[in-house]
C-alpha cells in the first residue's frame, strides 16, 4: 500500500521526518521503510529524512510488508460495522475470544478476520486496537496497516452497556479506585490501595422493577476487568458475573456490551463515531 502526503504552507521548510511525524507516522514505520522498502520518494525523486519539505511537494512511500501471522484463517461469519483503508471495525459477539489462547486455538475474531482477508485474496495481520473478554459483545476496532494502529491506539474512546444487579448510590457519577490483581490468582482483580489508578465515568439510564440497572459507562483508565471490578466494588455487580458476585440465573454470561466508540479516521482526520444496539439477551433481561 502506498501513501501520499502533500507538504502545507505550514510545514513548508521542515525536515522530512518532522513532517512525516506531524502526519501521524510513527517513528517505528519511518525506519522500518527506511531498511525495509525504496524508502521516500519526492516528486519522483528519493529523499532522505533530513531533507527539507516544500509547499505543495507530494511524499511518497509505500508501507513495509506484512509480517508472517500464525492465526489460522478460517471461514467465520462476522459483521463488518465499518470499514476504510485503514480501518476495519467488527461486531463481536459474547463467547468468542478476540485471540487464540491455549484455551481457545480456534474459532476466534481473530480466525474470523484472517479468513475473510482470505476470501478477498489479501495478505494482512490482525491487530485489535481494543479488546473485549470472551463474554463481553460489542464494536471491536482493527487497523488494517502499521500506519493507521498508532493513530487509532491515540484516538479511540469507548463506551459501554452494562446491565448490573442493584442500583448504584447516584444516578451520575465517577468511580475512581486503584485496580490490582487478586492473590493467588492470575485473573481475578479487586480495588486495593496498592492497585493502578482507575476511573469510570457512568451514567445510569434505566432501572427496571427488578431493579436492573442500565448504565451507560465510559472506562478512562484500561484496566483489566475494569467495568466489572468497579460496579462490583460499588455494590452492583453485572449481571452473569459470576466471577465479581454477579447472579446468572437470568444471563448466561456477564451483561457487558461496548456500544459505542469514535476514533480520528486516518485518511481523513475526522472524527468516525459509531454505535451498536443492544444484544438480544441483554434486551431480553430488560424487557422482562
């Protein structure tokens, strides 16, 4: 894939690798066609990184080659929810893994992503740019090259659907508490004054008679299990967790849905925000 940059009137004068930088490149991808491909080209003409830009120049080069994946491709349906260039973002739904684990070898978002590049007859790398649990459905964003991953690491923002058993203290609110593993444990995670500061934003959207809360909530911070560990924490667990105290007796699985995110699309540095509705069993356990 190649990408082509026009030199502004504002960076006329700056070094190649400056305005290469301003344009998003990281300095990995900036050495990686440096050694790995013919490297930049402008207006016809090679370059080196220390060369000065001028106005109205086009900068050329073409992204390195993908390396070699050992995710099997595999013929899984999955719902492309967007796609550009540089971007793809897919539905996932609550029991499949994003990754293959020694759990889980197969039949993964990732399976699912390769063999439909495979289908198309493009070579390309699975890279989540965020990752949800086996349980948790929802808008999973992959950037489709090296240059588009840093941007969209920078950029995205999230917010997710939680159903959770009881009503929290405010219908509005932060929960702000440090998040550490648990003893002895290798996935459980609980507040703990030693943990790594974490913050959830939340605000609550419905309460049904059985008092189920819907809550609409938006982790600041990325901490593993953080959602779940923060509502559990407060007193109200998910719904189906089973792990954080939740009941499943009506869910089968932790109610935890990322319904909404936006991100700055690469090609065009706007603003892409999308949504995904409710999954039937989490709408089902409201409707009762």
């Amino acid at each position: 894939m190649e990408l082509v940059f026009v030199v502004s009137r504002e960076m006329d004068g700056m070094c190649l690798r400056d305005f290469l930088r301003n344009q998003g490149v990281s300095a990995t991808l900036i050495k990686a066609v440096k050694y790995k491909t013919n490297g930049f080209w402008m207006d016809g003409k090679p370059v080196r990184t220390c060369d000065a830009v001028i106005v109205g120049q086009r900068v050329r080069f073409s992204l390195p080659p993908e390396q070699d994946t050992t995710v099997e491709a595999e013929d899984i349906p999955c719902t492309i929810v967007y796609e550009s260039d540089h971007v793809m973002v897919l539905e996932k739904p609550a029991g499949m893994a994003v990754h293959p684990t020694l759990n889980y070898t197969n039949g993964t978002l990732a399976n699912a992503y390769m063999g439909l590049l495979e289908k198309r007859g493009e070579k390309g790398v699975f890279r989540p740019v965020n990752r949800l649990d086996k349980d948790t459905s929802g808008l999973v964003l992959c950037a489709k090259n090296a240059y588009a991953a840093p941007i969209l690491a920078a950029s995205a923002k999230k917010i997710y659907r939680a159903i959770l058993g009881g009503v929290l203290p405010s219908p509005q609110g932060v929960i702000e508490a440090p998040i550490a593993r648990a003893e002895d444990s290798i996935i459980l995670r609980r507040v703990h004054p030693d943990g790594k500061p974490s913050r959830t934003e939340y605000q609550q959207e419905a309460v049904t008679q059985q008092e189920l809360s819907l809550v609409a909530a938006k982790p600041v911070t990325g901490r593993t299990h953080q959602l779940r560990v923060h509502f559990a924490h407060m007193g109200c667990p998910l719904e189906g967790d089973e792990l954080y105290g939740g009941k499943r007796d009506r869910i089968h699985r932790h109610a935890l849905h990322c319904s909404e995110m936006w991100f700055t699309e690469p090609a065009t540095g706007q603003t892409v925000w999308l949504t995904s509705s409710l999954p039937p069993d989490m709408q089902a356990l409201l409707d009762e």
